[in-house]
C-alpha cells in the first residue's frame, strides 16, 4: 500500500509537467489545426527564463574588504551581488533564494511575446499548409531556439535550485499513519503539483466562464461556423496560441528545480507530451490532462522495482507501448471526438 | 433475379435510422435511378453497397454473392465501380497516369508486386488506357496534370476510370451536382452513349429530376429511409405519393 | 541510347549520377592542398563515404515519403539494427562485411515489416507518432535491457576474445570486402595536388549506385506509380479496386531496408555500433535531407544529403582564425559585428544553420533544391525564348 502512494506521487510531477505541456499542445491544435513540434521549445524557453532571472540577481561587483584578508595577507576581495547593495543584504538573498517562483512574474510578459511572434510570424502562414509542413517547419523551429539556447547557456545542465523553504522533503507518510520514512517526498514537487492543478483550473475556468472561453470553445468544435458569426476567431486565436505558450513556459519554470535546465529539454520532453495528447485524444482538453497524469503515474509504477524484475526494461517502454496500444484500439485517443486527423 | 438484390436493409446512426427495410432489385443492363428528398437516406444506401457502411440489418447481394463486411477494394474486384458526388481523381498524376492505374487494377487485381517492371514497357495496358480516353473525348489531354483539367473533363476522367474497368455495375451519386445546364447535357450525352456501347448496369442517385427522366428504366423513390414506390418513369411522374414527398420537403 | 530497361532520358540520368559519384573524390577537392580554399575541400575519405551512405539512407526514405507520403519519424531504428547487425558478424564470423551486410538487410527487412505492419493501420500524424514510438522504444531498450545484445553506452565494437571463427591467419583486422581492407587508399599526384582513392569509398560509392538504379526502376514500375497514387487520393485508389495496404507495408519494408543497408556501410567503415544511431533526431536529418533535395523526385534525396554532410563540415570546421582572416578588409566595427554574427552559424552552432535551413526550406521552397533548380531553369528558358521572340509559349511546362 505504501508503495503505491509513493509510486502515484512520484507519478504526479511528471505527469503534471505533461500535463501542462500537452494542454497548450491540444489547444494549439484544436483552435489553429497547427501541429507544434516547437512546443516543447516553450517548454524549455520557460526553465531558461529562470536560469536568466538567477544570473541577472547573482551578478556582482568585486569590492575590497578591509576587514578581512586572505591567506596571502591581501586585503580580502568579496563578490557583492548588486541587488544585495541596493536592496540591503536581506531582500537581496531573498530575492536570489526565490528566484525561480519569481520568474514565473517574468515569464509571463516573455511566454506571451514569444508565442504571439512565433504565430504572427510563422504559424500563421501554415494554416492552410498540410500537417506534415507544419510539423516539418515547426520541428526547424524548435531546432534553432534550442541551438540558440545552447549558444548563450552552453551544453551542460545548470542547476537552478527552488527556495531555501521548499528544500527537502516531507514525511508523507506519518500523515497517513504509516511508519516514518517510508513515503518521503521533497515539498518542491508538492509545490509543483500545487502549481500545475492551480493553472490547468485557471485554464479550464477561463475557457468556461469567460465569453472569450466560449468563442474559443465554439471555434475548437467548429471554426467556420464560428466564423460565420462574424466573430474575428483568429485575433482570439492569437491570443490562445500566446496563452499556450505561457503555460508551458510557465510549467518550465517550475520545473527547474527538479530538472536541472540544459538545451534538449524541450525536445526529450515534446515526444512524450505528443504521444500524451494523442493517447488523450487530439484536441481534447480534459483528455490532455488525464493522459499527463495517468501517463506520469504508469512510468512511475513501471520503474518500481517489482515490476521492472517481472518485466525488464518496461520503464523504458511504457508509455510508448501505451500509446501504440490506444492509437491501435482507438484512435481518437481516450476522451477525443471521433475522426480528427483520421484522413 | 436482378444483379443487385438488396433486402430488408436498415442502418441506425444513433438515434437516427437512416434506413429502415429497404428492398431493392436492381435489373440488369438497365438503368436504375434511386430520388429523394435531402436526408431520405440515399448516399447512406449507396455506401452499403460499396462497403463504406455496413447496414444493421438486411443483406446487399451482387451477382448472388453478399457484399456486406468486404472492404471498398474487395467489392470494386466483383465488378461495381463508383462515380462520386465531387469527382475523385488522382490530381498529382497525369490523365493517363489515371486511367492505367484502373487498367492495371483490372488485370493485376487488389495488389501485384512488380517493383522493376517499367510502366512504358506495358503495351497492353497503355494500348488500353489510350482506348478509353478516346472513348471520352479526352486522349487530346493525355499528357495534361489532372489538377488542371476543368471540372466537367474532371467528371470525365473519372468516368473512364471507372470504365477501363470494365465493371458490371457503375454507381453514379449525384453525377451532375453543381453542375451548369450545358454540362449536366453533356454528362447526360455521355451515358447515353456508355450505355449504347456496351453492357452495363447503372444506378444513379439524382436530384435533378431532368436527368433521372432522360435515362432510368425504372425508379424507386426513397424517402426517410424507405422506398415509398418503384416504378418506371412515366408512372412515376405523376404518383400522388411522390408528390407528397417533395411537397412535404419544400413546406 | 536506352539500357537496362531504363528510358533514354533516365539512362543518360543515372551516367551523369555514375560519373559523378565516381569521380567526388576529385570533384570535392578543387582547390591545392595547403592554398587559402583548402578549407572548401571535402575529400575525406570519411566525409565521402558519409556523403555515399546517406545518400541510400535518403533514397529510401524516398520511396516511403516521397511517394506514399507516409512520413516516418522512425526510420533511425533500420538504421541502427543494420549497424548492430554487421558487428555482431564481425564479432561472430570475421572481418569481411559481407555476411553482416546480407543480415542487415534481412533483419532490418524483418523489422521494418512488424513495424510497418502496425504503423500503417493508422495514417497521417498518427502514423508518424507510431513509428516515432517504435524507434524510441528500440533506442531506450538498446540502452537498457538490451545491453547484451547493443553494450549499451559503450557501443557495440570486437574484442580480442571474439569468436571470429572465418578469421584466418592471414585476414585483415580491419573490415574489408574479399580482401580489400575498407580503410586503406591510394594516393595520387597530379602535378603538385594529391588525390585519394579510398577503398571504403569507392565500395560504398558503388553499393550507392546499384540502390540508386533499384530506386530508379521503383520509380518508373506500375508499383511506384501506385504508391504515387496512394500519396494523391486513397480513397480513389480503394474504389479502384486497388488495397492500398500492401502497397504502403511494401514501400515501408523497402525504404527500411534501405536504411539498414546504410546502417551496415557506416559499421563497414568504422566497425562500431552505437545506440544514438537510433535517435529520433537521426530520424529528423534524414527527412530534412529528402525535403531539402525534393521529396518524391530522383535526384532530391541525394542532392540533399550530399548538401548537408558538405556544409555540415565546412561549417563545423571555420573557426575564429578563419572569419578574421575573411574579414581583415574590412573595419574593424564590421569586421566584428561579421564575426559575431557569422559566430551563430558556424563551429559547434552548424545545427542552428540546419534548423533555420529546414525552415527556409519548408516555407519558400516546399519542392526543395531540385524544384528550385527548375524554376531557375524555367526562368532562363523563358527569357531565352523571349530574346528568339519566335519560339515564345511553346508548351506548358513538363
């Protein structure tokens, strides 16, 4: 019993990252019928944008202690990080310590930008372009934002810690009357979980409480309709490309403390966030969520080492051989509507 | 006993039946149209004659075998070739290109391997495609993109497609629609003249009233799923039942 | 002058292929060894054998793609197992590539039919994420539970207790063809510039040929013209009476093959196998190559893949030195800004050239090089045509 609690919450930040990554992926593609091989570019913008956050706090100037001297006998050179000098020693170490939730602030103006020039400048010519274009230039796309990442970060993964107060990890376990140390689970990742649930419900809410939500529903279940209303649905589709784009960046934001950010993020992530929204069903909201999940929650499972002893490598496989298996039986995915994309 | 015998046909979509207990003979070497409102269910019944749809109930026989639960290909191999609504050609190839890959379909059946044999080296099966194109008109545009044929050649190709095959039974789905008057003349003219050539059996599914009285033999009127009578032309012309039913469409 | 069953225009077609295959190695050296340009020169052994072997690679992935449309995201794996299939042989019998070439060919055959089997019940973007999934799950396996078979991270490679039962006293150590060792060559001078005639490339150079005449036969059977049916309108194709099933798993089966072979000529020229063979990106540069040449005609894939492995090397290879010398002329603010930016696209960043290439490519010239080609082509008739004033409109193009 233990096991499986602790295998369904290793289950759930993953699956959450999934999740939000698959999101933007199905809603791109049941507003603009664009296949998004960049997405996980986004994904990946977002985790550098708290990378950038960390170094424009940490820069520094050198300053000569008086006080002090090193071994040599040298008046002491120290490293004073110009926020420390100008906020005060305090607000300037909390600012550094909690520097990856802050990037999220940053993220958001820096996601929305990103995404309404990649759709304004790119996507948008490619609309009315087959799927294997879209996927083929979009593919080049995220080719060059993940070598430009590699040029100015360079190949190796930096890691980027959460704040002093989530560092470590929670007995779970005593919560729930097991014996101690048996589930343990680090607070960031509860922070994420936290995260990721608080933004797919504001996702999910303002797409169905908002006018702008229903117009943009109306158009996923049927654009020219939709158009004929003479409701301009592409300015609002715009905009929903930018939303995706924020909430993946957003999803990457958070989480650099559980991965640390190098420049092939996006891709190792976008193949698995495709297969997740296809098993959910193409243009399937709720379907993309519960994909993430279930996807997230089966790898974690699959890597226990009970299982992995009854079937070798099946960790490495899973979530493939799931995805082979639903487009087999049934290709419109677990939750999508018959016939999108069956040609 | 006629080439195309359907009985007791009926297909649910949910919570709509499309059919309901459809009989229909279709006569040999006659021209069998099938009218109706919009929505009466006939695109429905011609797509469980070509394996597109498997009805619930009932049984499609051609030639006295079933043709229920076999694939669109399989059912093109037992000799029923299908004209669609908008014409259905290969566009990226050439008119020719189109009309030998019916040749072949014909000689070689539903799959042949024959990766290093060359196309050109095919006398039989260009002789052929160049008959039929002159058959309809077309041998003129052989070498042409078929993208860039009009749409009434377009509708031509496809009917010589269909042709080079030699089928027993040709399914025509509205052939005409959208088309202007001088076209629908046109089209009207060439199966006429198919007709006088050689032996085949036709069903049509027609709107135009003008079309389906200058070629059926006999024609059963469908209407919400079931033919309400079928008869030849002139009796059909002024049957209160028919009339009811187009009325009932326009109020 | 027609032959070998081909029409004249593609005789004449597949000489001018055969004399500038055989002839790459001088073609890619122009400039002296030890002159400025010497950096423009690409006779590498290495690098042309790369140029022969990706050009099968490409030239089956043609046949799939370029014809049927079916766009695989997988084909990295035949790739792979063509690789692993030849060490295996040499570990197993000896160093001649023979018998592991015939297995690769055959096991990459086997693979590509379960693959295939099961991908092509889907189509579109759902085909592609199938085989996407497969090769995936091929590279994570060779990476894991595999290891047995692949030596994981390490890669596949011979070892001194290696059975080699064919190895005689007198064999090569290295692999080789009936004796010829693939890494030796022979030089040649030539009024003061030096040319290699390398044993691996001309082997590979002449496997390249014989695929590249098998494709060209493809393309002009009743087989190729129904796969390009099949690409156009399959719903006609069914209604023809025609199963499109076969066809496509038949294409697939072939185009796989293909890769294997590829994938056993790389393990030829350095007998080494590694997992990352099988990557998706690997998967993702074979089918750049095939748009950036032009899908479904002849000469695309090839011209592709030979542009790409060139400026592949030349890009990786300018360096710093390099830029400042070509800019020296010029001021010293431009010269430095040229450098900066020029700094993007070369060395280590050749990826970034790539990507933004493959975008340029999709978005301006969905045809690829060889429809480029053409317009320009068409373009000059036309002015030519034009200047005659007699000759003007003659027929619509093709």
């Amino acid at each position: 019993m233990d096991a499986i609690i602790l295998q369904i919450l290793n289950g759930l930040d993953k699956g959450s990252a999934y999740a939000l990554i698959a999101l933007g992926l199905t809603l791109i593609f049941g507003t603009l019928g664009v296949v998004n091989f960049a997405h996980g570019a986004l994904f990946m913008i977002g985790a550098f944008v708290a990378v950038t956050l960390q170094r424009v706090f940490s820069l520094s100037y050198d300053q000569v202690d008086p006080t002090k001297t090193d071994f040599l006998g040298n008046p002491l050179v120290v490293q004073i990080p110009y926020i420390e000098s100008w906020f005060g020693p305090e607000v300037g170490h909390w600012l550094m310590d909690w520097s990856v939730p802050l990037a999220i602030i940053a993220a958001i103006p820096v996601m929305l930008i990103v995404g309404f020039v990649m759709e304004r400048g790119l996507i948008k010519h490619f609309y009315k372009r087959p799927h294997a274009d879209q996927i083929l230039v979009t593919f080049g796309l995220a080719i060059v934002l993940q070598e430009l990442v590699k040029y100015f970060f360079g190949a190796n993964p930096i890691q980027t810690g959460a704040p002093d107060a989530f560092a470590g990890s929670m007995d779970f376990g005593v919560l729930l009357g097991f014996d101690p140390n048996v589930i343990i689970y680090p607070y960031w990742r509860l922070v994420y979980f936290g995260f990721a649930a608080l933004v797919l419900g504001g996702v999910f809410a303002f797409l169905q409480f908002t006018t702008f939500g229903m117009v943009v529903r109306a158009g996923m279940a049927d654009r020219e309709t939709v158009g004929l209303l003479g409701i301009n649905i592409d300015r609002r589709f715009t905009l929903m490309f930018g939303l995706a784009a924020a909430v993946a960046g957003m999803a990457g934001v958070m989480y650099t403390p559980i991965l640390a950010p190098n420049y092939h993020m996006g891709m190792d992530f976008l193949v698995l966030s495709f297969v997740v929204v296809v098993v959910g069903g193409m243009g399937s909201l709720p379907g993309a969520v519960a994909a993430g999940f279930l996807l997230g929650i089966l790898q974690s499972f699959a890597s226990m080492n009970e299982i992995k002893s009854l079937i070798p490598g099946i960790d490495q496989v899973i979530i493939y051989l799931v995805a082979i298996l639903i487009l087999l039986t049934r290709p419109r995915g677990l939750l999508g509507r018959a016939g999108v994309m069956e040609d | 006993m006629g080439i195309l015998e359907v009985k007791n046909v009926g297909k649910r979509f949910g919570g709509l039946q499309a059919l309901s207990d459809v009989n229909l003979s279709v006569q040999e070497n006659s021209v069998h149209a099938i009218i109706g409102p919009n929505g009466a269910g006939k695109s429905t019944l011609l797509n469980c004659f070509v394996g597109k749809l498997i009805p619930d109930t009932g049984s499609v026989m051609f030639n006295g075998q079933s043709v229920l639960g076999l694939k669109p290909h399989q059912i093109n191999q037992m000799g029923i070739s299908r004209v669609f609504q908008t014409p259905e050609i290969f566009s990226d190839l050439d008119v020719m290109e189109n009309v030998m890959i019916s040749c072949f379909a014909r000689r070689d059946g539903s799959f042949r391997m024959h990766p290093f044999e060359t196309v050109a080296h095919e006398t039989d099966i260009v002789e052929q495609a160049e008959k039929m194109l002159t058959e309809v008109n077309m041998i003129d545009k052989r070498h042409m993109h078929a993208s860039s044929l009009s749409r009434g050649d377009k509708r031509r190709l496809e009917m010589a497609m269909c042709l080079a095959q030699e089928p027993k039974l040709l399914l025509l789905d509205e052939p005409t629609a959208g088309m202007a008057r001088a076209d629908t003349n046109n089209t009207i003219d060439l199966l006429k003249e198919i007709r006088e050539k050689r032996d085949i059996t036709m069903a049509i599914i027609e709107h135009d009233m003008h079309v389906v009285f200058s070629l059926a033999d006999r024609i059963t009127v469908l209407a919400q799923g079931t033919p309400l009578v079928e008869d030849t032309p002139e009796n059909i012309k002024g049957h209160p039942k028919v009339k009811e039913a187009y009325l009932g469409e326009a109020a | 002058m027609k032959m070998l069953g081909l029409s004249r225009k593609d005789t004449t077609f597949l000489l001018i292929v055969i004399a500038l295959t055989l002839f790459t190695p001088i073609l890619l050296q122009p400039f002296p060894e030890g002159s400025g340009l010497a950096t423009f020169n690409a006779g590498y052994p290495d690098l042309m054998q790369r140029f022969a072997i990706f050009g099968i690679f490409a030239i089956g992935f043609n046949i799939l793609f370029g014809l049927t449309g079916y766009l695989s995201f997988g084909h990295a794996a035949f790739l792979g197992v063509g690789s692993y299939s030849v060490v295996w042989m040499y570990k197993l019998l000896g160093y001649s590539v023979v018998p592991g070439i015939l297995l690769a060919v055959v096991v990459s055959a086997v693979f590509a039919l379960v693959i295939g089997f099961i991908s092509l019940r889907r189509s579109g973007i759902y085909f592609s994420i199938l085989t996407l999934a497969f090769a995936q799950m091929s590279y994570n396996l060779a990476y894991s539970v595999l290891t047995p078979l692949t030596n994981g991270e390490t890669g596949l490679q011979v070892y001194t207790n290696d059975p080699q039962v064919l190895m005689g006293e007198n064999s090569p150590t290295s692999p080789h063809f009936f004796g010829i060792v693939m890494n030796e060559s022979s030089k040649l001078n030539v009024g003061g510039w030096e040319f290699t005639f390398n044993n691996g490339y001309y082997f590979t150079a002449i496997v390249a040929i014989l695929v590249f005449y098998l494709s060209m036969r493809i393309f002009r059977s009743p087989f190729g013209l129904m796969l390009r049916a099949i690409k156009t309108n399959q719903t006609r194709l069914n209604y023809t009476g025609l199963n499109s099933r076969p066809y496509t798993l038949a294409a697939f089966v072939i185009s796989g093959m293909y890769a294997g072979l590829a994938g056993a000529l790389m393990a030829s020229m350095d007998p080494l196998a590694g997992a990352e063979r099988m990557q998706w990106t690997a998967s993702g540069e074979v089918v750049l190559m095939t748009i950036l040449g032009g899908a479904g005609t002849l000469m695309g894939p090839i011209l592709g893949a030979g542009f790409i492995k060139y400026f592949e090397n030349i890009f990786s290879k300018i360096n710093d030195n390099m830029l400042h010398q070509w800019f020296a002329w010029m001021p010293d603010g431009i010269e430095n800004f040229l450098i900066g930016v020029s700094h993007f696209f070369v060395g280590k960043s050749w990826h970034l050239t790539l990507g933004l290439l493959f975008m340029l490519v999709v978005i301006f010239l969905p045809g690829g090089l060889v429809e480029g080609g053409q317009r320009i082509a068409r373009r000059f008739r036309s002015r030519k045509s034009k200047d005659d004033g007699s000759e003007a409109q003659t027929q619509p193009a093709e």
